[in-house]
C-alpha cells in the first residue's frame, strides 16, 4: 500500500447507532496524549443550590451521553470539519451563529 495512494473510506454505522444520541453540550479536555468530548444531555431542569461556602449557584444536573476519545493530531481535522459543516449550515438555513 503507498502512502501516497488516495484513500476512500468505507465506514459502516451499525443499526445500534444510526439514531445518534442527543446532547445539549459537550465539555472538551485533554491529557498530554488524547482530547476527551464528554456529549452531555441535561437530566432534569436547573435548581437553585448553595456551594460548599453558602453562596447561591444554579445546579445543572446533566449526564454524559457519549464519551469521545481523539489523538491531538485529528483535532484539527475536527476543527476543520466543524467550521466547514457550520459554513454550509448558514447557506442552507440563511441562518447565523452567534460567536
């Protein structure tokens, strides 16, 4: 096999995981070898709460739905696949992000 040969994936969803899972947001964080994305769906609504010093904070209850493991170098590809899909996203919905 040449490294320089064009490569055409063939990649197989298995019928477990065609309907995907929702996610209301993800949290992103790494360690010296890989960048974790922790998909998160809210559990029940937000609450208010004290923290441990007795100062009001709103507790978001939410569980991990998907836990996503990449190797640094693909994070970039990620990026660039994010901002090209966010990009065609606008032109078909004539919609905008805010950011």
């Amino acid at each position: 096999m040449s490294d320089d040969a064009p490569r055409q994936f063939e990649i197989d969803v298995p019928p477990e995981v065609v309907a995907g899972s929702y996610a209301d947001f993800a949290n992103v964080w790494h360690t010296p070898d890989v960048f974790v994305m922790d998909f998160v769906s809210l559990a029940r609504p937000p609450q208010a709460a004290t923290d441990a010093d007795g100062k009001p904070i709103t507790l978001v209850p939410g569980q991990v739905v998907q836990r996503v493991r990449i190797p640094p170098h693909q994070v970039f590809e990620l990026a660039k696949a994010l901002t090209q899909q966010l990009e065609f996203w606008e032109q078909e919905t004539g919609r905008r992000t805010s950011g």
